[in-house]
C-alpha cells in the first residue's frame, strides 16, 4: 500500500485518485496514519461483506436466544425499564 503525506495528498489529488482504482492510499499527517482512501468499488464491497456479517450474527444470536427459551415476552421483560 502507498502512502502519502496529507499534503501530497492534497497537491496530488488527481494523481491519488487514479491509484486508488487499483490499491488502497494511505494518508498521514505528522507521521501517523490518518485516513486510508479506496476506490469506490472496493468501498462498497467492504460495506456489503461488513453488513452480512453482521446479518449472519444477529441471525445465529436469534437462534440461540430461541433455542434456550427467550420469546418476545421475556425479552420484554427483560429490557423493561423498571424504577
């Protein structure tokens, strides 16, 4: 992965956003990273791969939750907020 300072970043801009079609740009600022730019494609595809992981664990939490006997009633109760 390439890096770039936040100031070459910024002279460059044109020039990193033809990079990044092809790999991740790291930006830094006073020697730390601060931000990573990535094509528009591989942005959406890690939302997609982010968002059924987190589909697939609710899920798997669900089925184990109704497995052991929670129903909709005792999650109720549950999370009832009581003074």
């Amino acid at each position: 992965m390439q890096t770039f300072t936040a100031n070459e970043a910024k002279t460059r801009f044109g020039e990193l956003i033809d990079r990044v079609q092809r790999e991740p740009i790291q930006v830094t600022r006073r020697n730390r990273v601060v931000g990573v730019m990535v094509s528009a494609e591989d942005y959406h595809a890690m939302r997609e791969f982010y968002a059924d992981r987190l589909r697939r664990s609710l899920k798997q939490s669900a089925e184990e939750a109704a497995s052991k006997g929670l129903t909709d009633e005792k999650l109720e109760q549950l999370l009832a907020d009581e003074d």
